[in-house]
C-alpha cells in the first residue's frame, strides 16, 4: 500500500516527529501510549473503536532511522500473528515535507482490505495533527 502526504512543516521537523516516539503518539489519533522496552524498541498502547465500543491493545515496535536520508522504517507485530512495516521517505519542497509512505500487512488473516482502511484515514489524521502542532 502506498499513500503520500504533503505537510506545511520543514522536513527536519517532520522527521523528528516521526522519530521521536512521544511526539510520535502525541499526534497519532489512536495510540495513547508508547514505552521504551529497548534500544529503538518500543511498546505501543492503542485503542481501536467498533462501533462505540473501544478495544484497547498494546504491541511491540522497532524503529531503524536514518536522518542523513531522511528515512525511517517501523516494524511492528500485532498479536504475533500480524506483522506490519511501515516506510516513511522524507522530501523537503520549499517550506513543507513530501510523506512518502510504503505500508506493507503479512497476516495469514483476511485483515488486509481491513488494515489498508484504518490506515489510510489514520495516517491521514497523524500528518494533519503533525502539521497543527
């Protein structure tokens, strides 16, 4: 899955909050939490809503970044089963940031149409907080 974002931020800013995992969750619209269990390893607290019913998780994350190219990669497993990679390339267009993001779902569940869904809107949502910030 690809989706693309363009942001009123520079791209050293851009990049930080997408590095810094507390900045990070405090723009995410469905993570409450992250903690640090490790070097670039991470444990994220989110909650998903069916209907009005919140459901409430938490997953392990790694982070590998590279600020020379402005790249960042996070790994995540959900419920062992579900593996998720998400890669960020970072564009600096006058003042703003170009998001170019690569999202790629390895589940032996039918959740792909599913995960592409929340994603989307999610990622959505997190670029405009960051932009607000």
């Amino acid at each position: 899955m690809k989706l693309s974002f363009k942001i009123k931020k520079n791209i050293d800013y851009t990049y930080d909050y997408l590095t810094d995992m507390q900045k990070f969750a405090s723009a995410h619209p469905l993570i409450s939490k992250i903690d640090k269990i490790g070097q670039e390893r991470y444990l994220v607290h989110e909650t998903l809503k069916f209907g009005n019913i919140p459901f409430s998780f938490t997953y392990p994350v790694n982070l590998e970044k590279c600020p020379i190219d402005k790249t960042i990669v996070i790994r995540a497993i959900v419920f062992k089963i579900t593996k998720i990679e998400m890669k960020f390339y970072l564009k600096s267009y006058n003042d703003c940031t170009i998001i170019d993001e690569i999202i790629h779902f390895y589940s032996p569940l039918p959740i792909k149409f599913i995960l592409q869904r929340v994603f989307k809107k999610q990622h959505e949502i997190l670029f405009q907080n960051i932009e607000a910030n």
